[in-house]
C-alpha cells in the first residue's frame, strides 16, 4: 500500500506541484488549505507524514504542531507522526520550532523537489 502523505499549504501553486510530484512517486496524496482543516485530516486520513507550512489561516502550523502534540499526550489517539515543515523563514524561531516540537526537518522555500523527495524517504523508511 502507498504510503499517504498530508500536504497542508494555502498555495495553491505549492499544492498542485506537491501533489503532482507525490504521486509521481506513488505516494497518496491528502490536501489540507488551513491549520483547521489539517487536524480534521490527521483524525480521518491517518497520514503517515506530514508536509506542514508554517503560514497558515485560521491556525498557523505552530498552533498545529502544539495541539497534535498535546492531543497525543493526552488521549493516545492521534499516534506520533513526522513531520516536516515547510517555511519561507529560515531565522531563529524556525530552529528553535524544530528543536522545541521535536520535528523530524524542515525545508525553506522557495525548495528543490527532489530535496523534500529525499527528506520524506528518509523519514518513511526510518
């Protein structure tokens, strides 16, 4: 079974790209447009990765990566899954992010396609 990957990007230009190169990699592909919509997508499509923007409407990917956080610690139900961020900031608070929630990587934008390739099989494969 391929392996499905949450893209969560209000681009729609990132969104298509992603999409289009994901699944030329055989993966499935699950679309989120705002921080919202990517916690009802991790409860209902169980992704085993997750591409996060930091830039979001509604809830910024920090809020996203605090409550996912603490809804596992809490209830078990939502299982530790990795993450990578996409950020067009490459400054301190991005690292401190990483470091803090413990996220797998991060990528700045504008990215090579075949940089995040690499990444999510690193981490599918781990």
């Amino acid at each position: 079974m391929n392996k499905k990957i949450l893209v969560v990007d209000d681009e729609p230009h990132i969104i298509k790209m992603l999409k289009s190169r994901l699944e030329a990699h055989n993966y499935q592909v699950v679309i989120a447009q705002d921080g919202e919509e990517c916690l009802r997508r991790v409860v209902s499509e169980k992704p085993d990765l997750i591409i996060l923007d930091i830039m979001l409407p509604k809830m910024d990917g920090y809020s996203v990566l605090v409550t996912l956080k603490e809804t596992r610690e809490l209830t078990g139900k939502i299982p530790e899954i990795p993450v990578i961020v996409l950020t067009a900031r490459a400054d301190q608070r991005i690292r401190d992010l990483v470091e803090k929630e413990h996220i797998q990587s991060y990528i700045i934008k504008p990215f090579k396609a075949e940089d995040l390739l690499k990444k999510i099989e690193d981490l599918l494969t781990r």
